[in-house]
C-alpha cells in the first residue's frame, strides 16, 4: 500500500485528517471525493462521499482497513484501490447487512480464514 495517510500516526485532530484524505483522493483524480472524520483516534473512522455513493471509513495505521456501504460499489471499489495501490483482501457482510471491503497490509491469508471460520456472510476473496 503507498497512499501516506494509511501509514500516519495522526495527532487527534480531526481538520487534519480529514484534510490528509481529501488530497489524497483528489491528487488521484477523485475530485468529488469527501471526508468528514468522525473518530480521531486509532482505529480512524470516517464518513465519506461520491457523488451519491455515501460510505464509512475505519482504519488502524499500517494494520487494517474497512470500507463500509449499504450496497456493493465496483466504482467506489476501484477508487480505493488505484488510491492504496493494493487490492482489497475480501469483501463480505456485516450483521447489519452493510457490504464491508477489507484491506490487511500483513497475515492476509490468516485473516481471510478467520473470516471463514466466524461465518461472514457472502464472503469473497478479492485479492486473487
């Protein structure tokens, strides 16, 4: 993964944060992209917005990270992954039936069998 924000240990400052991310997705030609920070410590969680695709954010630095929407987005997939220049390790549901894309920067295998093991509903491996 190469995009700066994923590998900062932010101070607890939501401005920054949110500013950090907006950049990043713009400079990547996501211009309608937008961040609003909810949670400024670790793990981060955001709220964010394209155009009418509406979507949360979670992350730990350098561990993990969760995108969160109402409904597979092949779109907002894609933009995620030409900004972390990685592929997304899997996709499945939440018990609120919220699609959830998951990235790992370490033990992706280890963590897609968890995954398997604790039951995730439509559960597909995206990294192959």
């Amino acid at each position: 993964m190469s995009a700066n924000w994923f590998f900062t240990q932010y101070a607890p400052a939501r401005s920054v944060i949110e500013n950090d991310l907006r950049l990043s997705f713009w400079k990547a030609g996501l211009a309608r992209m937008w961040f609003t920070c909810t949670k400024a410590t670790a793990p981060f969680e955001c709220l964010g917005f394209w155009g009418d695709a509406e979507f949360s954010l979670e992350w730990e630095p350098q561990n993990f990270l969760l995108l969160k929407m109402k409904a597979p987005n092949q779109d907002l997939l894609n933009a995620f992954e030409r900004v972390l220049r990685h592929k997304a390790l899997a996709a499945y549901r939440n018990g609120g039936g919220s699609v959830v894309v998951e990235w790992r920067v370490r033990d992706g295998d280890a963590r897609f069998h968890e995954l398997e093991t604790c039951g995730a509903i439509d559960l597909e491996r995206l990294n192959v």
